[in-house]
C-alpha cells in the first residue's frame, strides 16, 4: 500500500471509530472539519470553518489533540495541546501524551499490523 493510501486508511479509522477517552480522560467533544461537525453527547452541530481534512478531540479537562495527514509528504501529524491545574501538571499530561503518540510511532516503524489503530492509541 502507497503513504497516501494508507493516510486515507489511518484517517478514515479516526473518522469512523472515534475514541471515547485519551489516557483515562473523557473525550468531550470531536470536530471534524472535513465533515464539518462538531459532537459532544448532546448532539451534533454544524461547523462554520472551510472544510479540511483535520480531526480534533477536545478532552474533559479542556486538553485537546489534533489529527492530520500532511499536505507535502506521506505522513499523519498530530498535534497537542494540554491543560493542567498548574504548569507543572501540564507539562505531566503533555509527556504522557506525546508517549502514547511516540508509542504509535514506534508501532508503526516496526511493521505492526494496524489491527486497530484506534485501540491501541486510545483504549
């Protein structure tokens, strides 16, 4: 499989099997700028913002992390972003995130089978 189509493939698992939590913490809402959506538990509401293929989940605690394939080379970017009761505490969440996102790299690097992406990143 050539990196576009297995960008499409990784993208359309996010877009498709949308995690539930980020390590332990509740997943509050996801936005797709693609589909132009945006969904909590009480429902779904329209975006206004040009369309693109970018998935963003915003987490209980405000922290949140972006998906996206990149526009010059075959590869998915994510990006993080973390809230904590201090700086310190935030700093704590970002190096769990980027492990978990490091972790997925190294998966990926090895030959792993992508079984279930979503599953091991999220569950």
């Amino acid at each position: 499989m050539d990196g576009a189509a297995e960008i499409k493939k990784i993208m359309d698992k996010f877009r498709g099997n949308a995690p539930k939590q980020f390590n332990n913490t509740d997943i509050a809402k996801t936005e797709d700028f693609l589909e132009q959506t945006a969904t909590t538990a009480d429902g779904v509401e329209k975006l206004t913002t040009p369309p693109s293929n970018v998935l963003k989940y915003i987490l209980a605690d405000d922290s949140w992390f972006a998906v996206r394939p990149s526009g010059t080379e075959p590869k998915i970017k994510f990006y993080i972003a973390t809230v904590g009761e201090s700086e310190a505490d935030a700093k704590e969440k970002n190096c769990k995130y980027r492990s978990r996102n490091q972790c997925f790299c190294r998966l990926k690097t090895r030959g792993w089978d992508k079984k279930s992406l979503a599953s091991q990143l999220f569950f």
